[in-house]
C-alpha cells in the first residue's frame, strides 16, 4: 500500500494490472488494498476513465498509520521474537528489512514501551536450519506461479546427488527446519525434501495444474513430524512420575490421548502411520518411557539401545586402562577394575579372568 500510495503521489495513475505486475501479486490483491485505502484509511483514491488508472482527488501529504491495539503489537512482537532463530542465516536482513518497514507504518499508534516488551519477553532456538536464500527464494517462485521446479538433491545418507522434477505445492517450517511438498513427476508420487539439501541454482519450468485435493493438514495427520508412511499403528508409550509433568505440558499430536496410571505415572496414546520420528521421540526420553506397543516400535527402540551401547562399551575408558594394567602385569590393579566396574555379565565384549597367582 506504500508502494501504490507513493504512485498515486507521483500521479502516475496506476492500474490494477500494472500494479499486480510491478509488486508481483494478482489484480485482486491490488484491489482489495485500494479498496482497504479508500474505506478504512479514508484516502481519497477514485478511478480516472480517460487514463485507465487510479488518482487521489485531493492533496494527500503522508499515509495514515495503521491503527493498532496493544495486543495486536503484544502479538507482532512475540512473533518477531520467534524468527530471532534465523540471526547469521540468509533470512536474517530480509526479516529485519520487513519488521522494520512494519514499525515505520505504525509508530505514532504505539503506546507500549518495545524496551519493557524486550526485557520481558525472549525465545531460545537452537539448531536453526542452514539455507540458501536464493535457493528459498526460487522455490518460493515455482510454487506461487505453479511450475515444474527442477534441481540437483542430495538424500540423507546418499552417496551421490540426484536430479528430481517436481511439481511444488506447499513449503513448512516444522521444528525449525524447511520442507517443500511436492509431487516428484519421475516418482509420481508425493514426496517431501528438506529444502538445506536442494543445490543452488534450481530450474523453474513449464507451469502445472494444480491437484484441488492436496491438502497438508491430511497428509501430515499420521506423522510425529513430517515424513509420512503407508502403515496404521496404535502406539501406546508409559512415562514415569518424572517426565508425567513434561508430556502434560505440551500437546504432541492431534491424535493424542492421556491415560493417568498409578504414581503420578501416564500412557500416551498416537495413531501414527510410520515409525522413525516417534522413535528417535522415544529415545530422547532416555529411561523415563517405555513403549507399551506396538511389537515393531519395541523392536526399533531396542536395536537402536543396543547399538549406543554397544558404542559406549567398545570404546570404555575402563576396558583402556583395564588393559594396559594387564600388559604391565599388574594383579592387584586387574581385580579391583574388576570389581569396580559396572559391566552387566551379558555385556558385549565380556571377558574372563583367571588368575594364575592368589591375590590379596
């Protein structure tokens, strides 16, 4: 509006078409914000037929400000405190750009004091996503103008890139992280890519029909994240009194139910329709959740323990020393590492001691 406002200044007598052109959004936009200007800002903007363009029927000196309430700015301002978690990353310089243009609009309304709010208020992010701002930018593009997006990805734990065609339908922040929803024309089917993995330089292309029937809310309902799957599970996991207060506090999934159980103990339940997320969920809780059901998450959670513990022993402080005392012959130093350690006797990479002496 500060664009079009500055036109019909110059009097260069803007339409709706050229207007959607230069700021790149549709006529309608255009419309409603002059619309906006005239009825809610009362500016007196009218249509010239002889120009084909819109003008101010009387001397305009400045833009209104935009009236706002103190929890509207209560409101802004937690939400410019959430994005603190792009400071050093590409979108650091436009969000400010954006946040600071928004506070020249409405300072003569504001009655709140931004330094209170600053002392008062804070957020804490931590592992903010890594990404190209042009890369962002370009798929950003594709989706808005619906056109085949094509460009070089890299999957988690693949050996050599790939070239993927797509039709990109939605972007998402989820726990910090960007994805793009796209349907994989080579595929034909629906994937998701996190958009740090996508090479720089992606080719917009033809545009595409879009599919009415996409809906993201749908597609995610059975995931504990992003990554959706083909199965149907009912899982059921018990927190210990420690942790009972933590998942109280929070809501984890739309599916979810909570079952108090004896000693301040809970079971959550989730329809989920794959594993991988709710697992590595699951593990992050350490000793303070068991999995109640199904089998196959059971399984899942039990290889991944026995892997970590097999990392920890294999490389023990305690089996070092163990060893160097017995190279330097050292009986007495042998049995009390023995006693004192705190191995399980079906540990991996147990041992047996004999002693070809008596030992004190």
């Amino acid at each position: 509006m500060l664009r079009i406002h500055q036109q019909l200044i110059d009097k260069k007598y803007p339409n709706c078409s050229k207007l959607g052109t230069a700021l790149e959004v549709s006529t309608k936009t255009i419309q409603r914000d002059l619309d906006y200007m005239r009825d809610q800002l009362n500016l007196p903007v009218e249509y010239d037929q002889g120009k084909h363009g819109y003008y101010y029927t009387e001397p305009v000196t400045h833009f209104p400000t935009i009236p706002t309430t103190e929890g509207e700015l209560l409101a802004l301002f937690v939400a410019q405190k959430a994005l603190q978690q792009y400071r050093g990353t590409s979108f650091e310089k436009p969000l400010a750009n954006a946040f600071e243009k928004l506070a020249q609009v409405m300072e003569d309304e504001v009655t709140v004091s931004l330094q209170e709010l600053t002392n008062s208020l804070s957020f804490h992010h931590t592992g903010a996503a890594v990404m190209d701002m042009e890369v962002f930018q370009r798929v950003h593009t594709a989706l808005r103008e619906s056109r085949v997006l094509t460009f070089d990805y890299k999957k988690l734990n693949g050996k050599r890139k790939e070239t993927r065609r797509v039709e990109p339908y939605h972007l998402g922040s989820i726990d910090g992280q960007w994805y793009l929803f796209a349907n994989d024309l080579d595929r034909d089917d629906m994937r998701t890519f996190v958009l740090g993995r996508i090479q720089e330089n992606p080719r917009i292309g033809r545009k595409f029909k879009r599919d009415k029937e996409f809906n993201l809310r749908e597609r995610l309902m059975g995931s504990f994240g992003v990554f959706s799957g083909e199965g149907r599970y009912r899982v059921q996991i018990e927190f210990d009194d420690f942790a009972s207060q933590l998942v109280r506090e929070r809501n984890w999934h739309p599916t979810q139910e909570i079952e108090d159980l004896p000693g301040s103990e809970l079971r959550l339940t989730l329809q989920l329709d794959s594993l991988e997320e709710i697992e590595r969920w699951i593990l992050g809780w350490g000793g303070h959740a068991r999995v109640v059901r199904p089998q196959a998450l059971q399984r899942r959670v039990r290889a991944a323990l026995k892997e970590m513990q097999d990392n920890y022993y294999g490389s023990s402080p305690w089996l070092a020393d163990f060893t160097e005392q017995a190279q330097a012959s050292q009986p007495d130093r042998i049995l009390q590492l023995a006693l004192e350690s705190d191995l399980r006797l079906d540990a991996p990479g147990q041992m047996r001691l004999r002693m070809d002496q008596p030992v004190n």
